[in-house]
C-alpha cells in the first residue's frame, strides 16, 4: 500500500504523551477540552497532524522554519530513508513539511507513491519551464513533495551553463514558498556536484548519515571537507550534523566507527542515531516508513526528528 493511502500520518496518543512528559490520562483529557477527536485504529488513539500542532502551540510549542539536505557521498547510508522518516515524523509532529527529491533515482518520490516520468522535477524549475508552485504534489494535507526523475540527470550541466549562480540554484525558487512550510528537507544524490553545491548554500541544517563500515568514514570526512570548502567560497553558515545509522551493538565495528567520529567530530554528532533493522533496510523498497508498527528504528528516527525540530524533553 503507498504511503499515501495509509494511516502512517497519524499520530499516537503514546506517543504524543510521552515527547510531551505527560501522562496519556491527561492528554485525552486535554484533547476533550479542545475538541479533539482521536481517531481509533485496533484500540489505539491516534490524533491528525493539524490536532497534533493545535495542542503543541496552545502547549507554548514553537514551529521553527528551517531547511535540511541529507548529503553523504557514499550511498547506502539510509540518506533517502532518513530524509523520508523525518519528513513523515514531523509531518506527524505537525509540521508543515516539503519534502525535495534531487536524485535521478527518485527513490524518494517512488516510495511517496510519485512515479511519474512527465512530472515537472527542479530542472524544469531550474530552466523556467515550470514554477515550483507547478512542481509540488500534494502527498497529505500537512506534506508536500517536489519529485524526481531522470530529467534530473542534467541538473548539474544545467546549474553551470548560463553563469548561472551555483549558490542561488535552490534558494531563488525557494523564496515565494518558504513561508508556507516549517521544514524542507532536500534528499540529493551520492556525489559531490554543483546541486548539491546549491542544496548545502540553502541548508541550516546539512545532515550526514554515516553506517559502520570504513569506506563510509572516508566519505565522511571527504563530504565534511568539500562542505568546509563550500562554506568558505559561497560564505555559508549551514551546520553539519552527522547522524549515525545502522548502529549495531552486537558487532565491533558500530562501536568502534561510533567512538572515531566521537573522536573526530564529536561536536558535529546528533545526539540520536539509528540502530540497524530490517524496517530500515525495507522502508524505501516497500513503499513504507518506520511508524507503522513498534519498532527500535521507529524509536530512533522520533528521537533524531524530535531533536530536529527542538521537540526533545
């Protein structure tokens, strides 16, 4: 079933309760007196997005606007799951939420339930063939997405002909939206290039995900040199936030790769990571995020999104 015609963006009482630190008693009684009424699914109470946001603000929640990209130059690091599962979690959150799919991959828009290769995609925004307004679809009333395609594969001969401004090749298109959306989250391709260039000039937030394995270090730190070179040339103060993924407590090699980054980057680290399961490895191919049942990977990525969005207690 695509996401989009699942219940996965509603939220649990639960879980509301407990990133609020409140009992679940309480919380239904909060609700009452709001007018809220939750949704039953299997005997669970679950609230929508909008209910969700109503509660946090009259709580003294503060929805920041922000915009992330998930870079990485190796692959296979959960970059396309990672930018999913936080983009569905705080949609849940309440979040009003843009997902943008840079990949000509397009697994990010295929798991989203958009395969379609006519949709206008950021070239087309890039060569004026379409608006951005255009470009996004609607995937729940609270998420968006500006999909992909192989259209895409031309994003970066396109960005550096024209003299063209690499650092505006995001931002500029961006500008007439923004204010519409709390969180936009770019997921982009496994290589150094001049989108990603522009994807890391827009960003506050550029998140690293990094798994146990040696290769995934060294594009650690190559990525985090080519990004100090980027906030050097385009005088950009984006953050590097580096996100552990596929942590295994069984196996020396989490450990070990977790303490070097410690070593190396400990003020970059996110304080969450993400353990390795297998609703991790089958989210993108089946269409599917994290939440749909109790799981150490849904645990996870509501910590990493919570600390995003400044939800942490």
């Amino acid at each position: 079933m695509p996401i989009s015609e699942s219940n996965e963006f509603l939220l649990l009482m639960t879980d509301l309760s407990k990133a609020l630190g409140i009992s679940l008693q309480a919380l239904h009684k909060f609700a009452r007196t709001k007018g809220f009424d939750p949704t039953l699914i299997n005997n669970r109470a679950y609230l929508s997005p909008e209910a969700v946001r109503e509660v946090l603000v009259s709580r003294g929640f503060s929805y920041k606007r922000q915009i992330l990209s998930i870079q990485m130059l190796k692959g296979g690091v959960a970059k396309t799951t990672t930018a999913m599962n936080i983009g569905i979690r705080a949609n849940m959150y309440g979040s009003r939420v843009l997902l943008i799919d840079l990949d000509q991959q397009a697994n990010l828009s295929f798991a989203l339930g958009v395969e379609d290769p006519d949709a206008f995609v950021w070239v087309d925004i890039l060569e004026g063939k379409a608006t951005i307004q255009q470009a996004i679809r609607s995937i729940s009333p609270f998420l968006d997405l500006i999909p992909s395609n192989l259209n895409n594969s031309i994003l970066d001969r396109i960005l550096l002909s024209g003299k063209r401004n690499i650092a505006s090749g995001i931002s500029q298109f961006l500008t007439p939206i923004q204010e519409k959306y709390d969180l936009v989250i770019i997921d982009t391709a496994p290589n150094l290039s001049a989108i990603n260039t522009a994807a890391a000039c827009v960003s506050d937030i550029v998140i690293l995900p990094v798994n146990p394995d040696k290769f995934s270090f060294a594009g650690l730190k190559k990525t985090l040199e080519d990004l100090d070179k980027i906030a050097v040339e385009f005088k950009s103060d984006f953050i590097p936030r580096i996100l552990f993924t596929k942590f295994d407590g069984r196996e020396t090699s989490s450990h070990e790769l977790l303490k070097l980054c410690f070593a190396n980057f400990s003020e970059k680290m996110m304080k969450a990571f993400v353990r390795t399961s297998t609703e991790v490895k089958n989210t993108i191919r089946t269409g599917r995020t994290v939440f749909d049942n109790k799981s150490t990977a849904k645990d996870d990525y509501d910590l990493v999104t919570r600390e995003l969005i400044g939800l942490a207690n």
